[in-house]
C-alpha cells in the first residue's frame, strides 16, 4: 500500500514511460533515512513489471569503498538466477547478454576472473559492455535499473552512474537511483555528483518528503490492520517521528507492546532486537557485521548454531520484521538504520570476533569468488589481523584492476601500501618489492582518471627511488613522460622521456629501455628540433625486437607511420591507393602490423590507436571501400573488447561514420549517429556529437540547431571541436543566406587551429564561399568598396589553403597531401574566382573531378561542386552540358534528401531554364494522403522527430509513428530522408 506518494510515483512512472516510448532518462530519488525511498521504489517495481518491463535492482552496502560495481554485480546476479517465483521473464535475455560479455560475467559472484585479462582500459570494456547490455535489453522491452543507496556507492558505481547519465539517450532505459539526504555531508563524494547530473538535460529529481499528519493516521492505521490509532496517538508519533514512515512505524510498533521507549533513535531500533531470544539476536549481531544480506549457510557458520536453530532463529527474526527474505536463501534488513544500530551496540572485542569470523570463512572460500578479497580485506583489517588484511588488499588491488575499477584498485594498493611496514615479508606477498608496488599504484590512480595527481606523485617516487636501480629509474620517468604528456606538459615530456633513454646501455636490450625509446619516439612527433625522429623510430622498432618488447614495436611503428605520411612522398601501391614504398611496405601496412602486434600483446590502447591510424590512411588516399572495411573491423574490435566508449573507440567509430557519409549512404551513416547524443555537457560528448553535423547540417534537418545549441558552450576552448561544429555552422549559415554568420564561424576557427593544420583549407574553402556571396551581393549593389573588401579577405584565405597544402608545421615542403586535402584546394581556387566574379568552368571541373575519387567518390561534394559547375557553364552558353551536370547533381541531391542543396538546384534551374524547377505533380502518392498525414509529413520534412511532432499536433509519439509508417508506406518511400525529399519537391 502506497500512502502519500502519488505525486513522486506519478514522476517515477512518466519517467518510466518516457523511457519505453524511446526517450532514456535517469531519475535521482533523495530523502532522509526511513522515509520510504525503497517503498515507493518497489511499487514503481511492481508498475513496470505490470507494463512487461525488464527490473534489475540492485543495492550498495557500506563496505566503505572496497567492493567495486556492487549494486550492479547485485541487479545482474540477482536477475540472471531469477531467483523469485516465478523466474522474470528477462532472466534469460539477461545470462545471453551476459555469457557474450564476459567483462561483465567476471563481476558475478561465480566469475571465472581470468588473471591477467585486464589492460588499461578494463573500466572503459565495462561501461561499455553495461550499454550494450541495457541497450540489447531495452530492444526486447523496457527496462527499469534501480540503484539503491547510492551514498553508500563505490567510485567505480559512482564513475558508472555518470557514464550512464550521460550517454543514455534514444535507449529504452530508466534509470532511478536512491540515496540518502541527511548522509550527504559536505565532503560526501556523491554531493558534487548530484549536483553535477542534475544539470543533464535527462537527469531529474524526486524528493521523498515526511508524512503530514494525515498521512501519518493512514498509514498508522494501516499497520494496525485498519484499527485506526486515537487522535493523540497520531499526534504523538507523528510528532516524535517528525514524519518519518520507518521512525513512525517503530514508535507505533512499540508504543502497542506497552514497552517504555527510549529517548534516541538507536535505542528504539535497539529495543525491537531486544525482545528477541538469544539465538536471534545472535543471528541479528552476525547480520549487521556482515554489511548486507546474508544467507542461512553463513549465518550457521559464522552464529556457531546448528542447522535448526538458525532455521529457528530466521523465522523469529523475520516474524519481528527485523530482516526481509530476499531471493532464495538471502536476508537484508528491513531498513539499513537498522543494521547500524546494531553494529554500533556490539562491544568492541565482540565485534573484532565476528569479523575474525567473517575473514576465516573468507579466506577458506574458492580463489575464483569475485569480491572475496574485498570482502576479506574490510574484515581482516576490521580484525585488526594485519597480514591477512595485507594480502587481501593485493589481492583485491589486483581483483579490482581486473574488472576495470582503477579507483578501488588504488584504494587496496594504497592501504595494502599503508600496512607495508607492519607486516613480516611483504615483498613475498606482493610479489614486488614496495617501490614497483607504489608505481603500480600510481598507474591504477591515473587510470581512475587523477592524471595530474598521478603525476605529483610520480615525482615523489623518482625523488624516493635508490639511484642504483637504473631499471626502476627508468620506468618512473618513462611513465612520468607519458602521464605528463597527457596533459599538455610537452617539453618536460620530452626531456623526461630522452633522461630515460640515456639511463640504460643499449646493450643488452632490455624491455625497460625498449619502453622509453617507443615513448620519446611518441614525444618526438610534438616537436622534434634536430630531425631525429625517424632514424630514433627505426632504432627503437631494432630495440623492441631485440627484447622482445611488442608493444614498444608497434607504439614506434605507429609513431613511425604518423611520421611519414606528411614528410615522405608516397607511390601508388599495385591495389591502387598511395602508399609509400619502403622496406616495411607503406604507411597502411606498418600500422596494421602494429595493429597485429599488439593485439597479440593484449595491449589494447596500441591496438586501436594502430587500427584507427591504419583505417584512416586508407580514407585519405581514397580507398573508399577499403576505408570501410578498414573501419568497420577497427569498430567491431573496439566493440568486441566493451570500449566502444575509449578514446580511440570513439574516434573509430565517428570515422565510420565520416566513411558512410562520404560515400553517400547516409542511412548508414545516420543509423551510426543514433549514439551521439545530442544532449551533450562534456567536450569529449561534444566531439562525438559534432559529427552527425556532417548529414543533418546537408539534409537542412531541425535537429542540427538543438545540436549546435549544446556544443556552442564547449567550442570556446576546444580546437576540434570547433574545427568541426562551427565549420559545418558556417555552412549551415551560407544556406540560410548568411554570409556574415558564416565567416564570424570561419573566422574564429581559424584562429584556434594551428597554421599548418591541413583542415584549414576546408574551412578557408568555407570562407571563400562566404566572401563569393558577399561580393556578389555588393557587386548588384554597386558597392566597389564591399567587392574589394572581399577580394582582398579572399586573397588571405587562398594563400593560407595553398601554404597549408604545400608545407608542414617545421616550414618543411609537405610531401603528401590526401586526396580529399587536393579537392577542397581545388574548390577554393574556384571559389577565389567567384570572389571576383568569375565563374570558372575549368576550375569547377576540376574540383568536380577532384572529389571524384575511390569510386563515385566524395559524392556530396561531387554533388555540390557540379552545382557550381553547371552555373559557370550556363553563364558561358554551354547549355547542354550544364544541363546534364545540374541533372546529375539534382538526383544525387534527391537521393540523399540534401534539401539546402536541393533548394539552390531548383533556383538555378528555374533562372538558367535547365530544367523543371519542380517535377511535375505525380498523381496517386500524395493524393491518397489525408489532411493529417500532410500535416505530420510536413513536419517530417522540417527535421522533427516523432516526439516534436506529437508535441506540434497534440497527439502522442506513438500515433506519430503510425502516421509517419503509413505516409511511407502510401510514397513508397524507404526511410524519413526520402520522404522528406518528396514533400519538399512537391512543395508541401
């Protein structure tokens, strides 16, 4: 029975419908102890399963923060074993997914726990591997994950809950997530956190707030089975409880024994544990140790009871409300206030005996049992049993880095290294000696994302490290190198990284110097003064090989393929793409060597910085389909692996998107984009979201503005970003007919990127096609002045595009330039002539040609340079072959739905008598539509979802489905975009 809670449900389920209708959202629930958060949960529970949802449910524990992704280890152990009667009917989707993510599986109380399977990036494989699962299970039904106590969460729960905020979207998933208020102190780690997701345009509140009176008299009334209380018993407890249900709950229970109660809270909760026998307070005290739920087996061994009497004892305890079965051999207690009071009642010696307990039985389990070592370690230590806590800690260290939890794995090595001294042979234990120990630390810290901390730290251990362990020295300042060129401090970076090299004979090879030299060749590419680059590069690949290092070998063969590609000239390989000759074969094969070796090594961030490198080269020589087939492998193994969500995962999956979109499948390509949130706080998110720009910006889609509108705040202070979204905001502003907004985007892009930044053609090719407009308004103005002025901005922007093309950053001649880097210079050199009036067919035809590379090519711009082209012809008089381009142009423009372009064919149609403006009228199709179809078609082909448009016709998302399903099926149209294309040719 819910009391008082219609308003908070009612938020909980629209929350919950938004999800199933495909709008993903995270509800953050907040509320004092007791005030019923898990109750109005639980009938939310109770909702969704009725609506054929899939819940998962699971729950922290105060173990401080030493058991990583415990409430998600908790709501997938908990629905996979459908444990309740009868079993959900996700359980079984739910092991699928989980047997073919085996990151997750190793969270599972009976995970195999590979040694050695985890690599850098394992945090990374699990968020990524926790999306995929949420999302393959939101395509079967919707899905309801609720995290309970959230203030009792671990860094890696509370890392996961940020990611899930943030990239949950277009997912059927609902997300609540319940914490305490009144736990939340002012240096509480999750008190920033909620303030931080409560920005999210998809992140909401719900406050559980006290019972009023009334309330409080239904509800006492309730608990005495409809005997309703007096008015000053109501009054009473409603005043002693201050509205607090649970509060409210244990004062009436106890005020109808006619027992005397206490003045604190502890000492009411206490007084419901007292009236209960010796064996069930036994079993109560073996519980609250315990942290949270328990089963019978453990509380046989732990209780020191035989079977039957703690068979007893449960039935007492649960008979007195005390503990809630939970699953099938599980208990919880029925409020965590409980459990506290009872810990904190245990007398100090009787407490370290239960934990003693607690370590014996834990040390005895099977080494494979996930979480065990946390759990051994938080009793140990508690047990004040010091080399067992010690080993543990290692362990666990260990345990957490394996299953991506780089926060906790710090946590255990820190304090596994706090206990160093204290205990006998800990070098023995460790299996290091305290100096590696301490760097492996280090490691787990800047993997949990404290990079500059990591680097404060590095330090300290270079000044505490022995001189005369060279080796040690070594990997301190290789590392230190790295972790400082992460963040931007390059110069100490390199001079770190060459102290490294210079510290180790290069004879005999060692995997330490081998390490270095891959990391100083990497620095290299930052700047390298006195050329030494590509001569150190093949000198460290010769080092790697000889000790065996393949990591390092393929780090420098990728650092050594970067190298080349800008400096080196390149001759066409026999499969027709440009690739250099040379002894290793050409750029493309060194980085899928690379590539292969560390895949070999299980080193996963060489792996996709290789398989990016090594699909983009192919892109940028042309290779279309190459470029495909090379990016689709790099993403299935990014996705294979769960790191879809990396660093590395997401560029590859952004130019798999870059791919589609330039050989004009735009259905892929916008299938692909359904994961870049539009939403987006972070410039990480940002850069993703940016790319779908590329389509939505061309198709003249309403949803590019929304866009625009979240990456505006980000693109200040972040080169890329800008590069790409106010690049494609100019263009955007050049359709809309405003060259002025245009260059204001140009403009400040350019002076953010680097001088011998090849993306700065495209972008300057942008602004020539803004001062072109600008000209050729004032040229019809008779405004001298203007046209000169643009001319003259015109001549800056052509000479800085063909500087760019000819020479790299260190004023070296640039020896390759990618064929789409020859095509946009080529566009830019025409547009330099429309500046001044000029419409060149020549150069049209060059850029048109240009573009037109691997196949159909760039076909977009092969598209949008043959508009050009067929306006210069018109202008000379060569009528027939205009004709023919601005055909060609117009149905590659239908095909894609590029409306803008389409716009601008029709006008040159109907001014340079081409062709029809406008197909003629098709009877049959449109006619068939009626006055609502129209209305939601139009809608369509103005960008809007079927959410804006429910919004727009006040009806819902899902009769807006219909509607757009029929007028599909009525225009024989294949997807949104071709119909859109039809509305706007028919002048809907």
């Amino acid at each position: 029975m819910l009391i008082g809670r219609a308003a908070e449900l009612g938020e909980l389920t629209a929350a919950l419908d938004r999800a199933a209708a495909g709008s993903a959202g995270v509800v953050l629930v907040g509320g004092d102890a007791g005030v019923g958060k898990t109750h109005l949960v639980g009938a939310l529970c109770r909702a969704a399963r009725d609506r054929d949802c899939a819940v998962l449910v699971g729950q922290c524990a105060q173990l401080g923060e030493s058991m990583p992704y415990l409430p998600l280890t908790d709501a997938l152990w908990t629905a996979a074993r459908g444990a309740s009667e009868p079993a959900p009917p996700e359980s079984e989707a739910i092991r699928a997914a989980l047997a073919s993510r085996p990151v997750l599986g190793r969270l599972l109380p009976d995970g195999d726990g590979v040694p050695g399977g985890a690599s850098e990036l394992g945090q990374q494989q699990l968020f990524g591997a926790v999306l995929g699962l949420l999302g393959e299970l939101g395509r079967q039904r919707p899905v309801l994950l609720v995290l309970e106590d959230l203030h009792w969460a671990d860094s890696s729960t509370r890392h996961l809950l940020t990611f899930l905020s943030r990239v949950l979207q277009r997912e059927r998933v609902c997300l609540i997530g319940t914490y305490r208020t009144d736990d939340l102190h002012r240096r509480h780690p999750l008190r920033p956190l909620v303030a931080e997701l409560l920005r999210l345009p998809n992140v909401s509140a719900v406050e559980v707030r006290p019972f009023r009176p009334g309330e409080t008299a239904e509800y006492l009334t309730a608990l005495g089975s409809g005997a309703a209380p007096s008015a000053e018993e109501i009054e009473r407890v409603h005043l002693r409880s201050e509205g607090n249900p649970f509060y409210a709950g244990e004062l009436y229970s106890a005020a109808s024994s006619g027992e005397e109660l206490p003045a604190g809270l502890a000492d009411l909760l206490l007084s419901r544990m007292e009236r209960l026998s010796e064996n069930a307070q036994r079993v109560v005290r073996v519980a609250a140790v315990a942290g949270r739920r328990i089963d019978d087996e453990l509380v046989r061994q732990v209780s020191g009871l035989d079977e039957a009497a703690v068979g007893e004892a449960l039935r007492e305890v649960v008979s007195h409300q005390l503990l809630s079965p939970h699953g099938a051999v599980g208990y919880t207690f029925r409020h965590a206030l409980l459990r506290e009071a009872v810990y904190a009642d245990l007398l100090p010696g009787e407490r370290t005996r239960l934990h003693a307990d607690f370590a014996r039985l834990l040390a005895a389990m099977p080494g494979g049992r996930q979480g065990s070592a946390a759990e051994l370690a938080h009793h140990s230590l508690a047990a004040h049993d010091l080399p067992a806590a010690f080993a543990a800690s290692v362990r666990a260290g260990r345990e957490a880095e394996r299953v991506g939890a780089p926060a906790e794995a710090h946590e255990h090595f820190d304090r596994a290294l706090s206990l160093w001294d204290a205990v006998q042979g800990p070098e023995e234990v460790a299996g290091t000696d305290r100096m590696r120990f301490s760097l492996a630390a280090v490691r787990a810290y800047e993997r949990a994302g404290e990079i500059r901390r990591g680097v404060s730290r590095l330090r300290r251990l270079l000044e505490a490290a022995d001189p005369a362990d060279v080796r040690l020295g070594v990997q301190i300042r290789e590392h230190l190198a790295t972790a400082l060129g992460d963040i931007d401090e390059d110069t100490e970076a390199i001079e770190m990284a060459r102290a490294a090299v210079t510290m180790l004979p290069a004879d005999p090879p060692t995997l330490e110097r081998a390490a270095a030299m891959a990391t100083y060749a990497r620095t290299l590419l930052i700047r390298d003064d006195d050329s030494e680059l590509p001569g150190f590069a093949e000198q460290t690949i010769a080092a790697a090989r000889a000790a065996g290092a393949r990591d390092a070998e393929a780090s420098a063969l990728v650092t050594l393929g970067i190298y080349r590609e800008s400096r080196e000239a390149d001759e066409p390989s026999p499969g027709g793409s440009s690739l250099r000759s040379g002894p290793d074969g050409g750029v493309a094969r060194l980085f899928a060597k690379a590539r292969d070796l560390a895949l070999a090594d299980e080193n996963h961030p060489v792996a996709l910085r290789a398989s990016f490198h090594c699909a983009r080269t192919v892109f940028d020589r042309g290779d279309l389909a190459g470029a495909a087939r090379a990016a689709d492998e790099g993403v299935r193994l990014t996705l294979r692996n769960g790191l879809g969500w990396s660093s590395f995962g997401t560029t590859l999956r952004c130019l798999q998107y870059l791919v589609h979109y330039t050989t004009g499948d735009w259905a892929r390509a916008t299938e692909l984009a359904d994961d870049f949130g539009a939403q987006v706080v972070r410039p990480p998110e940002a850069q993703v979201s940016a790319y779908a720009l590329f389509v939505e910006v061309a198709q003249g889609s309403g949803t590019a503005d929304e866009r625009l509108r979240w990456i505006e705040p980000l693109w200040a202070d972040d080169q890329f970003l800008a590069f790409v979204a106010r690049g494609l905001a100019a263009e955007q502003a050049l359709w809309r007919d405003d060259p002025d907004a245009a260059l204001a985007h140009v403009t400040a892009v350019l002076n953010m990127l680097y001088p011998y930044e090849t993306g700065v053609i495209r972008i300057a090719t942008t602004g020539l096609w803004a001062h072109a407009e600008r000209a050729a308004r004032a040229r019809a103005a008779g405004d001298g002045a203007a046209v000169a002025e643009a001319a003259a901005a015109s001549d800056v922007l052509i000479e800085r595009a063909r500087k760019v093309a000819v020479t790299t950053h260190d004023d070296r001649p640039r020896a390759w330039l990618g064929l789409e880097g020859h095509a946009w210079l080529a566009r830019a050199e025409a547009e330099h002539r429309r500046v001044r009036g000029v419409h060149d067919p020549d150069l049209w035809r060059k850029a048109t040609g240009a573009f037109t590379y691997g196949g159909d090519g760039f076909v977009y711009e092969v598209a949008r340079s043959r508009w050009r082209l067929a306006e210069a012809l018109a202008e000379r008089g060569e009528r027939d072959e205009a004709a023919a381009e601005w055909a060609a142009a117009v149905a590659t423009a239908e095909r894609l739905g590029a409306v803008p372009l389409l716009g601008a064919l029709r006008a040159l149609g109907t001014r340079a008598r081409l062709g029809s403006a406008r197909p003629a009228p098709r009877p049959g199709p449109f006619a068939a539509l009626t006055v609502r179809e129209r209305e939601v078609l139009k809608l369509v082909a103005e960008g809007g979802n079927n959410k804006q448009i429910a919004a727009a016709l006040f009806i819902s998302p899902k009769t807006a489905s219909v509607h757009v399903s029929n007028i599909l099926a009525k225009l024989g149209a294949s997807s949104r975009t071709q119909a859109a294309a039809m509305a706007h040719r028919e002048g809907l």
